[in-house]
C-alpha cells in the first residue's frame, strides 16, 4: 500500500480564497451529497487556479484516497470509486498547493538570467527556460512554447523585456 508523503503546509488559504474553493467543490458535486469524485480531483484543482504537473497530481489523489479511506491502496481499481469529502479536499489541497507567485517574484527569477543587467533576456534563454522539467507548473511543448514566444518578443529583436514578461505572467 502506498503511503502518503509527510507533507508541510505551503499554501495558506484566506476565508476568502476558502470559500472560492468550497463554491467551485459544490459544482464538481454533482450528487449533492457534499463530495466528488477522486476521478474530479484534477480539473477542480486546476478550476482553482493550481497548475500542478501530473506528478502532484498523482500524490494529490493518493492522499484523498488515503484520507478517504486509510486502508485502500491508491493502485486498487476500487480506489476510482472513492469520494472525497471537502474537508479532506481542503486538508489535502493545502498541504499541496503553491502560493501564486507575484510579479516581482516573476521578475526577480527572470534577472538571474540577464547576463548584462539590461532588462533584457535573448528568446533563446527564454525557450530554454519554459522547457526545462521542473518549470513550476509543467514544461511546456514545442506548439506552447512558439505561442508563449511569439507573445513576448513583440518589437520582433530577439530579446525580451522580463519586466513586461513578468506583469504578463
């Protein structure tokens, strides 16, 4: 049976941000019963403005699962039955979630990448930034990326203002 991962809290969830959750779980139950599917997990998270890569999400569920029913194993066909009620959605979610970063924080990772302090990153670091594994949320692909690109350099010069790109983000 698969355990879940001792976990610390990264997200601090406002009343507000709260309810916002728990409106947007009472649409995904579709019993009216006060939980959803585990098989909702993944579109509601990302209904709630999460972009966890496919990994998280996978832990995520193993957790819901685990808190649902201790003594199911993830990996059981059963486990695709299991409800999850949102206490222990909101329990789970937390302990999982990232804090939306803010524009400076934005800003400040795309300095590092200025060689010459003027403001400006070549599309070529860029392209290999948004690439790499481990990008907060999930790489993207080749049709992304040439889309993502194509927005950011639009005087067309090769290079692109990370101050611009950061109130973008």
């Amino acid at each position: 049976m698969t355990e879940p991962k001792a976990l610390t809290s990264t997200y601090i969830v406002s009343s507000e941000k709260q309810l916002e959750i728990q409106e947007v779980f009472g649409l995904f139950d579709i019993e009216g019963n006060g939980t959803v599917s585990i098989n909702d997990v993944t579109t509601l998270v990302r209904a709630v403005g999460q972009t966890p890569s496919e990994a998280k999400i996978k832990q995520m569920k193993a957790d819901m699962i685990h808190a649902m029913s201790p003594e199911m194993d993830p990996a059981d066909p059963a486990a695709e039955d299991i409800r999850v009620t949102f206490p222990k959605f909101l329990d789970v979610f937390t302990k999982h979630a990232e804090s939306p970063m803010m524009e400076e924080d934005i800003y400040q990772a795309f300095k590092v990448f200025d060689k010459t302090g003027t403001g400006y990153i070549p599309i070529g670091e860029l392209k290999k930034i948004m690439t790499v594994a481990g990008t907060p949320g999930e790489a993207l692909n080749e049709d992304e990326l040439e889309s993502f690109v194509s927005e950011c350099n639009t005087n067309k010069d090769g290079m692109v203002n990370y101050r611009e790109l950061a109130k973008k983000l």
